[in-house]
C-alpha cells in the first residue's frame, strides 16, 4: 500500500503539496464557488519531473550516504559521544521537544520523571541504512535523539538549464524518519568554494577580467574586516595565478583579490540581480561562501553558465487540470539575462577546469563527456560539502553534511570532492547511459561569434 513515506519522490511530492494547497487557496471551483480543494475535486497536477532520472538521483543517494555514514559514526568523537559535550543545550531542547516529553507532561507526570525516563533503556525501531530502512534495536531516548542527529543528509536537484524544468529532487536520506528537505528555497547552508563561479562572473563582466587576467595569491586586506582569508593563511607563497588556475584549484586567496577588485557591495548586487533570495550583506568573506543559501538558489545561479547568460528560475509544475480535462494554470519557463554571451561561455570553459585537473580531477574524463562545468565547495571544518556541475543540457547539485553543523566529517572525506561529487558523478553516469532520455555526451556549449 502506497501512503506518503514510499513511491517515488515522497521529499518532492510534499513540496508540491504544500504549493497546491497554496493555489487552491487562492482559485475557486465554479461549480461550487468554494477554494478548490486538493483532495477532493480530482484535480490532475502534471509535473516535471523525470521518473527515470528521479530513480538515478535516489539510487546515487543510497550508494553514497551509507558509506559516509559508516566513517562518520566510526569517528572518535561520535563512538565515544565527545561530539556532544558543549551542547548539552541542544540535547535538552530535543528532549523537550519531543513527542515523548509532550505526551508524558500531557499525562501530568512531574518534569523530573519525564527527564529521568529519558536515560532509561526500551525498545524502539530507528532508521538504519538497509532495506527497510529501519532496524529494531534496545537504547535510551536520549541516545536514540543523538543517533538520529548523528545521521549525515543530503540534498540533491538536477534541470534543464534552458527551460528550467526540474527534472530529479531528493530531499534528504529517507522521507518517512526525516522529513526536513534540504532542496527547498527555505533550507539555507554556507555554499563555501560553490559561490566562487558567481563572483568570477561578476569580475568578467563588470570589472574586465580575462581567464589569464594575474591575481595575487595572498591574503586581502579589507577595511573594518581585516584579512581575508582570515588568519592571512593561503598555501600559497604570495605567487600570482592567472584566474583560471585559481577557479580550477580553488584558491582562496586569489579569490579575495579579485573580490577586493569587484567590492563586496558590488558583488551583493549581481547575486541579487542573478535571482540569489537569501539575505546578503555585504561582507568581504562572501568570496569565500561564508553565507547560507539554498541549494534551490545556487542551481538558479548556475543556470546562467550553460543556458549563455540566461538566469532560468526552476520550475516543476507544468500544468494544473481539473477532473473533466479543462486547464486550470500552466507554468512555464522564465528567464532573465543576466549576464553577457561571452561572460557565460567563459566561464563554462574555465570551470572545466574543476573537473579535469583541478579540486575534481578527472571526472569529465570518467563520464566520457565532451563539455562540461562544475565546482567544488567545502565549508569550515567540513560542516557542508557541495558539488554543482552541468553539461548544455542538464545542471545538477548536490549538498551533504548534518544538521547540527557541529557534527561533521572529520578528514579529507568531508569536503565537496569526496563527499557530495560521487552522488553527482553516479546520477550523472547513469543518466548519459540511458539512450531514452536523450542527453549526449557530445553536446557542446554555444560558442559566441
């Protein structure tokens, strides 16, 4: 029996639930003259999705997750419960506002005997990375809260760049135990390296930089700031790069240059102007991606590389009918240039190079693919891995880390290559191989007279 836990896209289905009621507000059945209702009056929802690359997204979720989540709970850290020792806070907030706690303080049992049931061992199903999903296990409530926020997620998106049609969402490891979506506009994480691209864009098109445009690999001082890096620390000797081999190995150093070029307050206004909702002030770190957006947002960003210029608002609604057949709304592209022909297709080749020598090495070669973008991001202390990448036809995303930013990956595993790059690599690989679905591996970005 199918119910809202199971079938294909639960994470998905939820967010267009949540989108219909909102239009059924606001748009009245004739033959009642009442809001139509969601449930009731047999409408027809016709999405974007694309079954097929919404079974690929999933299966790559599912390959990848458990494996990380094998290293992060054989850390030292979380084995032992280290992980949780200032955040006592926390752990009393959960505990308070659990289910457990509301029903037993319904019930009138004193405040102390609802804590103290909370260290007391009892049975109880948690979620578990194998077929079921679940297991059936003996802990306390309190251990049960730590396990299940121990539990890494991720979100993962994938369109058409030009039309803006979503065509794959998963929203986190597993609908019926975590019901929180990391897609949607509303779910903000630091982008970290991932919002790089935007502010080379910028730098092309406002500020006349070239790919072999010299920037100095050091850190940049910012008034009322201070350095940026902070701590002046760069891997660098104070060498100059040219900007392509800053974007392809991701230098941080380099890119507070050309921020100090660009001025964050002009910087704010171009991710504005490219459809970036999130609030943004004005701070030099934003080079960095020390700011929280949406993984919704940033592939809205994206869309500007591979559709030449073009900023695409994602879309996965086509069209609303009612039971006789009759269209009631249709919902369609929209599209805004933003940035120049030439600025686009410049940084489509220069963000080659991420995926053949730079922070994701090699891939472009693994997928057989003749063109294509993409760009690492890692955040402080691993709290957030990302990984965007296109081809002309097809953008995807991919965010991972935990909820509480405290719990983390500790090593070289939790950054955007290692992390979040296999669910793209393997969505990716499977969608090129399915002949049904048309996309080429030969297909080539537009070059510009």
């Amino acid at each position: 029996k199918l119910d809202e836990n199971n079938g294909l896209a639960p994470y998905f289905r939820d967010v267009i639930r949540d989108e219909l009621k909102r239009w059924c507000k606001d748009h009245k059945n004739p033959a009642t003259g009442e809001p139509y209702d969601l449930y009731e009056d047999g409408l027809k929802i016709f999405t974007t999705i694309n079954p097929r690359m919404q079974t690929y997204a999933e299966e790559a979720v599912s390959k990848q997750m458990p494996y990380l989540q094998k290293v992060m709970s054989a850390q030292s850290s979380v084995r032992r419960g280290t992980v949780w020792k200032d955040h006592q806070n926390i752990l009393e907030s959960l505990m308070h506002n659990s289910e457990r706690w509301q029903n037993m303080e319904d019930e009138g049992i004193p405040v102390a005997e609802i804590r103290k049931s909370f260290d007391q061992p009892v049975q109880m199903k948690v979620f578990a990375w194998n077929v079921n999903r679940e297991k059936d296990t003996v802990m306390t409530p309190l251990d049960s809260i730590k396990y299940n926020h121990q539990m890494l997620q991720t979100g993962f998106m994938a369109m058409d760049p030009m039309s803006g049609a979503v065509k794959a969402w998963v929203g986190g490891i597993d609908f019926k135990t975590y019901k929180f979506d990391h897609v949607n506009i509303n779910t903000k994480r630091q982008v970290g390296s991932s919002i790089k691209p935007l502010l080379y864009s910028d730098a092309i098109e406002d500020a006349g930089f070239t790919p072999e445009t010299a920037c100095k690999n050091e850190a940049q001082y910012f008034d009322g700031y201070g350095l940026v890096p902070a701590g002046g620390k760069c891997g660098g000797k104070g060498d100059t790069v040219n900007m392509a081999t800053a974007l392809a190995y991701s230098l941080n150093c380099a890119s507070a240059y050309i921020m100090k070029q660009v001025t964050p307050k002009r910087f704010v206004s171009f991710l504005k102007n490219i459809n970036i909702k999130s609030k943004l002030e004005p701070y030099p770190s934003i080079c960095l991606g020390a700011v929280e957006i949406s993984l919704y947002e940033m592939l809205w960003g994206y869309t500007m590389f591979p559709s030449g210029g073009f900023s695409t608002k994602p879309y996965y609604i086509s069209r609303i009918e009612d039971k006789n057949g009759n269209v009631l709304a249709r919902f369609d592209t929209e599209r805004k240039e933003v940035i120049s022909q030439n600025t686009a297709y410049t940084m489509c080749r220069m963000m080659q190079g991420t995926v053949d020598f730079g922070t994701a090495l090699g891939l472009r070669d693994r997928l057989g693919i003749s063109e294509m973008g993409g760009k690492t991001g890692t955040t402080n202390d691993n709290s957030d891995a990302w990984f965007l990448g296109y081809t002309p036809q097809i953008l995807a995303g991919v965010w991972v880390g935990c909820d509480d930013r405290f719990i983390r990956l500790e090593n070289g595993l939790g950054q955007g290559a290692t992390a979040a790059r296999p669910i793209w690599e393997y969505f990716m690989a499977k969608t090129m191989a399915d002949k049904d679905l048309g996309l080429s591996r030969k297909a080539k970005f537009v070059q510009p007279e």
